[in-house]
C-alpha cells in the first residue's frame, strides 16, 4: 500500500509535468543560434539545427536548412546560445516520494543525465515502475549496483555479480563501502573480466581498529574508473607520491568527481552570509530557500550555535584549501574530470547543484570550456557513449539546452538556461519551475 501510495504521488506530479511539455512535431529547426559544441572549445556563430526523431539531423545555414524543411517547427535562437544537456555525476536517490520532484529538478535545471551514487530505494524496482509511466518526463538515469561495507565477495561470487548486473543492464558498480582487500581484488578482477564499470568512494576498509586505503598505485592501475570526493589523494604523505599518483591518474584514465560544494555546505564554509550569495539562493522560488532558512537555523543551534560553528569551519579551512589545490593539480594535468552536485542539504537543489559546482570550480581558476566539458562530453565518454551524446554533433542525440547568455563567457550564465530539449520534447524551464 505504501509503495503504490508512493507512486501515485510519482504519477500525479508526471502528469502535472505533461501540462507544460510542448511535443514537437517530426522536425524542428532552431534558427541562427550560437552553437557550443562541446567537441571543441570554440563558439559556432549563428548557425541553424535541424532535430528529427530526437536526433540532431543537420547543422548549417537558416537558408540552406529551411529550403529543404518548410514544414519543420522553427525555434528562433538569435542572439541566443546551444549546447548539450548537463550531466550530474553524482546523484542521490531519496525516499520514493520524492523522486518526481527530484526528476522535474533535473529537467529545469537542464540536466538530461544523472548517474545514481546512492539509492533510499531499490533501484531496480524503481526503474520497473517508472518504466510503466506513459510519457515519463525524466533525464537518462545512470542506475548503479551498490556495494557497502559489510558485503564480501569471493572471486566466484564476484562473478557472479557482473553477470547479474549485465543481465539486469546496470550500468555501473558504486563502491560505497569495503570490507576487506580481498574483496576489493576480486571485484576489480571480475568487473576487468565482464567490461563492468566499476568506480566510488575511495577502496578503503575497517581493521585492527584503524582505517586501512588499499595502496594508491594499486587503485589508479586495476581498472578502478572514478573516485568521488578526491579521497585517496588527500590521504597521501608528501609531494613525491602525490604527483605520482596524479601522473599514473593521467596515464590511466581514472576520472575524478570532486563534489566541492560537499565539503563546502557539509562544513558550514558559507555561514554565517555567504550562503546567500549562492546561485540556488538567489534563483529557487522563496518558498524553497525560506525552508532552508528555517532548517539551517535549526541545524546550527543543533550543531551547538553561532560561534562554535564559526570556530569548526576556521579550524577546517586549513583543510580544505589543499584540496581545492588538489583539484587545481589534476586540471592542469590534463585528468578527466566529472561535475557532481552531490545535493542533498539545505542550499543544494537536486540538478542545479552542477551550477554550484561549476562556480566553485571557476572560483579556483578552472577554464569555462574544461568546467562545461566536465558536465557534458566527459560524462558520455565515462560511459563510453560519447558517440551518442555530450556534444552539438549531427547523429547525436537531441539532449540540448538554449541558453539567452554565453557560459563560456562567464559560468554563471549557465542560469540563463531557458529551455530543455531532451528527445522529441521540449521543456520551457520556466514554466516548470513553478512546479518544484
């Protein structure tokens, strides 16, 4: 009873959405709009887009495109900017009741990927019944099997787990949590065996009292394919073994999904004023960010008032500068890197929180393009799908964004998102705001 509850909340807030969804008809041209292709740091000027079938059909002149497709739809983009949908590396999913808000979040926030770290529900499950939903109104989700600490697995049952998980078409294994190395070996040995991707916290496990990390050069070379939070890195001694490690992270294409606003909400580095300056702030409706007041203030007094609060984030500063430096290291070293919203506090809402992100990364030096490519060409190829989307190519698929400013100019621009065209769908994210 509780379950189909749950879902007939899914199903009522989905049916909303459908009211201010505008289905295209078989063609649509976007008309003398900028491109940000993604596939190159560069900016296409006033050039059209053709859409058919929820694919990107063509690219070229208004003139040389309209000719051949009079009966297509026209979105007119001038002196307006293109690019590809946002992906958010790092999502939770909360309590079944609240996935539709968290799905309609994403979508008017431009977010058409989401790649599932942690789940309140059994995501199997989950995706059976949103899959029985007629016209969901979702971004791609990235559903994952996760592993927690107190799971252990022989070689044998490690196998079979990746089968299970090809069976199921999981896409990847989050490591949450480890019991011990040897689990850890046979898990690598069998995701390497069965081309399952495998990727999370840092492998790190509970003996003889003390926190044991699996050896560094050990992780970056088995096939381990991301590492959230920058853990592992942070853990090392001296210099020698952290540009070690950055130098084997390039040669071994391990990504990174920092997740920088974590550590800078869970820390309270925006109180006691800052906070307010944030781009989910200043943009959510006042009825969303008067909640949070209320819950921040409650928060802090649990937390044991004003200056003690304002003491434990002094004390954590010198902490937290390094690891701002350690991702600064990894850019210039050329690694791959993933935005992660890792919302889930007051202040960060689910799909916007890549916004977040995304100025925290601009605020240490970080370039626009590399910053957009990390929420949009970088995610595709984590999932080896860059041939299908992450870009503004023709064959791509039509998960795109028009913005009324350039990000590349400056990132915050990216809230000037304005519409969402995921498939053969069209969101007016302003419309849909309402609705959160």
């Amino acid at each position: 009873m509780v379950l189909m509850y749950c879902m007939q909340k899914i199903t009522l807030l989905l049916f909303v959405l459908l009211l201010t969804v505008q289905a295209f008809s078989q063609k649509v041209l976007i008309k003398n709009i900028n491109i940000i292709p993604i596939s190159t740091d560069t900016l296409l000027k006033n050039q059209s887009v053709l859409l058919e079938g929820g694919i990107i059909k063509a690219i070229a002149s208004y003139k040389k495109l309209h000719k051949k497709n009079k009966s297509a739809e026209i979105i007119d983009g001038t002196g307006k900017y293109l690019m590809p949908g946002l992906t958010d590396m790092h999502v939770h999913f909360p309590e079944e009741n609240k996935i539709g808000n968290l799905l309609l979040s994403n979508i008017v926030a431009g977010v058409t990927h989401i790649r599932i770290m942690n789940s309140q529900v059994n995501q199997l499950e989950l995706r059976e019944k949103l899959s029985k939903l007629s016209n969901l109104i979702s971004p791609t989700i990235h559903y994952s099997h996760l592993i927690r600490g107190e799971d252990i697995f022989t070689e044998q049952q490690a196998d079979s787990l990746m089968k299970q998980v090809k069976k199921d078409d999981i896409q990847f294994i989050k490591l949450f949590g480890l019991s011990n190395e040897e689990t850890f070996n046979n898990l690598i040995k069998s995701a390497n065996k069965y081309d399952v991707i495998i990727c999370g916290h840092y492998p790190s496990y509970w003996k003889d009292n003390q926190s044991n990390m699996v050896e560094m050069e050990k992780v970056l070379k088995s096939g381990f394919k991301s590492i959230e939070h920058l853990a592992g890195y942070s853990w090392l001694s001296d210099s020698t073994q952290l540009n070690n490690a950055i130098k084997l992270t390039k040669e071994h294409n391990v990504y990174n999904c920092p997740t920088i606003d974590f550590f800078v909400m869970f820390k309270n580095l925006q109180y006691p004023d800052e906070y307010k300056n944030r781009i989910t702030y200043q943009f959510l409706p006042h009825r969303i960010t008067q909640e949070w007041d209320s819950t921040y203030v409650a928060r802090i007094e649990q937390g044991g008032g004003r200056e003690k609060i304002i003491d434990a984030k002094n004390k954590y500063l010198p902490k937290f500068n390094p690891i701002q430096k350690l991702l600064v290291e990894l850019y210039k070293n050329d690694c791959p890197l993933l935005i992660g919203g890792d919302s889930g506090g007051s202040f960060q809402a689910d799909g916007f929180n890549v916004y977040e992100e995304m100025v925290n990364w601009s605020n240490i030096g970080i370039d626009n393009y590399t910053i957009l490519k990390s929420a949009t060409l970088t995610p595709a190829q984590f999932f080896n799908e860059e041939d299908n989307w992450g870009t503004v190519e023709v064959g791509k698929n039509a998960e795109l964004i028009i913005l009324t400013e350039n990000p590349l100019a400056d990132i915050k621009n990216i809230i000037t998102i304005e519409t969402t065209i995921l498939g053969k769908q069209i969101y007016n994210d302003k419309d849909l705001m309402d609705k959160l």
